[in-house]
C-alpha cells in the first residue's frame, strides 16, 4: 500500500480523482472550503459533528514559536465534495466522497491554534483509524526536512550550475539519496530508528571505520565514543571518530547540515577531506564542484 501525503498546495480535486486506486490513497491537508453534495461547506461541516477523541499532541518547535504541547479534539466522518467549476478536467467524477479528520487545539490563548482538515481516501470509522491518519500526517514532516537537507542547510543543490534539464533531473536523484541517508543518520541519533549501518555505508567500508574510530577517537568525554561495540548499527556509525569530525565543526546538537558533512566524510577519502569540499563530494554543484576538484581544469577562484 501506498499513501501519498500532501499539505496545503496538493489540495486538487483532479489528484483525488485520478490516482486512488486498490493500492494507492491520498491524505492531504484541505486548503479549500470545497461545496458538498449536500448543500452545506467542507470547513462548515465539522461544527454538527461530536468530538469523538481528545489526546495531548506535542508540537515542534519552529522560528519564533517554541515547542508546546496542545490540547486538541478529533472529529471525523465521511463528505462527497462536488467537482468544481473550475475543474481542469471535464471527464472528472462529478462527485467524490473522501473521509475528513479534523484536529482542533482547543486552548483559546494561543495565538495561532492547531487545525487541521485532513481529507483521506483511506477509511475512517473508528478513533483509532483517525488516530492513525493524524499520525501519517504529522510524519510529513521528515518530507519538509528532506528537501532542506538536499538544498540550502546540507547538499546546496539549488546552487547547481548545471544547465541540462536531463543532467539537472540525475543530480537532483542523486542528492535524494543522499539527503535520505543523511535524514536517517538524524533519526539514529535521535533514537528515533534502529537500523543497520549497512544503510548508509558499505558493509566492506565498515572494518576500516572500525579502524579510525580506534585511532582518532578523542581523549575528552565529549569527544570519546559513548558505546562499545561493533560499528553495526546507525546509532554508533553516528558518533563514528569525533575527533576527526572536529575538522568539519563536530558540534553535540548537530542538525542535517552536519550530517550532510559527516556522511561524505565517511564516504571519500577519510581525515584527508577539507572541510569545504565535504557537502559537495556527493551531490558535486556549483562552485564547491570546482573547489573539491580542482584536476578538473577549472579556475579554483570564487570567479572560476
């Protein structure tokens, strides 16, 4: 099974009537009060409907808004929106029925409260079944990270001097993988995924890990390796020589950016790395293509 999930902008009557299919559902955030069959509204249709959960949701920090944790209430049922006028297809259903699941905080002081109108093709009949779109929901969240990974705080790819659409299509393939192992060396640290290490590197590549670990791990607690063991799993691969780390700015609290950094260093040519070449090894773009590879003929100046 396959679930496709949007936000706002992928909020299109056409998606919904196109792609479902025996293995294949959407779970996107409304954006418009869409007309109903019935007469009524889409944002309107949830006041009738009982509060059938109530649950604490922890929601993240972002600028200027710190983390808190919000009170909020699940309404759920079953709409059939009318097909718009505007509708770029005239072969489209005329009518479409989709579940809504609707998250409302309900702590009147908060200046910009939680509400989400989730509308899904999946099916939606108990608290439990909501419960787990507003979970797929909140999982798109490592979406938004991974395009940040793969541009400006990691793999700089919308700095590519690259022209070609084609040529531009395989670098941007290419960062995706490796935004994507980048993305689950965060979640290892976290603690949020235990997974092999063999997930991001080579199993081959792992005994010289070992190797380096012993040889450049750091004499400071902060520095020294905080589990014994085999390198096997992408916890430990992320605390992989730390002293080496230093040279690409190692820091505790480190975001993707420095995973982004970390991960081509485990991938090229070990301590010998610079750290300005780091991001650009595996996804090469720009100016840092250049710098990271100055036999390639080209000027290694800002200008070249």
């Amino acid at each position: 099974m396959v679930t496709v999930i949007g936000d706002r902008e992928s909020d299109i009557y056409e998606e919904f009537d196109r792609i479902p299919d025996g293995r294949t559902h959407l779970l996107t955030r409304a954006c418009r009060d869409r007309a109903l069959v019935d007469g009524g509204r889409l944002f309107e249709v949830t006041e009738s409907w009982p509060v059938r959960h109530r649950f604490a949701l922890e929601v993240r920090a972002q600028p200027g808004r710190p983390a808190r944790t919000a009170d909020v209430a699940v309404r759920f049922g079953e709409v059939t929106i009318k097909r718009p006028a505007n509708c770029s297809d005239p072969a489209a259903a005329r009518q479409l029925t989709l579940r809504l699941v609707e998250v409302r905080e309900l702590d009147p002081a908060v200046e910009e409260p939680i509400h989400w109108r989730l509308l899904t093709t999946h099916a939606v009949t108990t608290v439990a079944q909501a419960l787990q779109i507003v979970a797929w929901y909140r999982e798109r969240w490592h979406i938004e990270q991974l395009f940040r990974t793969s541009k400006s705080q990691g793999l700089d790819l919308e700095s590519s001097q690259v022209e070609a659409a084609e040529a531009l299509f395989n670098l941007a393939a290419i960062a995706m993988i490796a935004a994507t192992k980048i993305m689950q060396l965060v979640l290892a640290r976290d603690g949020t995924v235990n997974r092999p290490a063999t997930d991001v590197v080579a199993a081959d590549q792992l005994p010289m890990l070992e190797a380096l670990q012993v040889r450049l791990e750091g004499k400071t607690a902060k520095q020294k390796e905080p589990a014994s063991g085999p390198l096997d799993r992408l916890a430990r691969l992320d605390h992989c020589a730390p002293r080496w780390l230093d040279r690409i700015r190692f820091r505790a609290s480190a975001g993707s950016d420095h995973h982004a950094k970390r991960l081509v260093s485990l991938r090229t040519n070990g301590p010998r790395m610079e750290p300005q070449k780091c991001v650009h090894a595996l996804a090469p773009c720009g100016r840092g293509w250049l710098r990271a590879h100055p036999s390639a003929g080209h000027s290694r100046s800002e200008d070249g």
